[in-house]
C-alpha cells in the first residue's frame, strides 16, 4: 500500500470509528437511571393517612409526585369526613370511620397543591408535581 493510499485507509477508518460513536451516544444517555419522580412513575404514589380526633399524620409534609402520575391515601379515621385536594379542578374525597382508599386523579400542571382536612383546619400533605 502507497503512502497516500494509508492515509487515506486511515482517514476513513477514523471517520467510521466517529460515526459508529456519535450514533450511540443517544443509545447510552438514554439508558441511565434516575431518582426523579418523571420517570420513577411506574404506578400510583401511596400515602399513608391517619387522622385521630383533631391529629393528622402526616402533617404538611412534602411529597414528590410526577405530572399525571396517580395518587392514593389509605385513610385510617376513627370517624368520617373530607379530603379537599386544592388541584385543577379542585376534589373532594369522602372516607368513612375505619379504613378507606381515597384516589387523587393525576394532577397535569407542574407545582405545589396542598390536600387538606377542612373540618380539622390541617393540611395533610404537599403534593410537588414535577
């Protein structure tokens, strides 16, 4: 082989090499894993409720949850009442004395929305839609 005729084997060789790189480059960005609740929706987000004479547990706390993704409280009361759930549009949710699995549509605009016991006067959770 000529030295031309190396340089120019050379030349493609590398181009290929690039080529075949820059092809995979989506391939791998798009296999990393991730905390974030986007793509961490596999089904819905549970929260555990529990609502004892004037005490709510939990009490205002944060919870991350994706656009559309799914809510549900597994209410434990000792009687029955509300849920307002303040998300476009607003909902309302009645549970029973006992146990009861309340289900919040999926909220499809980014931000905070507070679900709350107006009867206690309590927000019970921070949904941050992301």
């Amino acid at each position: 082989m000529t030295q031309p005729e190396q340089k120019d084997w050379t030349m493609r060789r590398t181009v290929a090499c690039l080529a075949v790189l820059l092809c995979s480059l989506p391939a791998l960005t798009a296999c990393g894993g991730s905390d974030s609740p986007k793509e961490a929706d596999t089904g819905p987000k549970v929260i555990e409720v529990t609502i004892e004479g004037e005490s709510v547990t939990p009490n205002g706390e944060r919870v991350e949850v994706a656009v559309g993704q799914q809510v549900e409280l597994d209410v434990t009361s000792d009687a029955p009442g509300t849920i307002h759930v303040h998300s476009t549009p607003e909902q309302e949710l009645d549970y029973e004395a006992g146990t009861s699995t309340l289900t919040i549509e999926g909220i499809d605009k980014p931000g905070t929305v507070d679900v709350e016991s107006h009867e206690l006067e309590k927000v019970i959770v921070q949904l941050e839609v992301r």
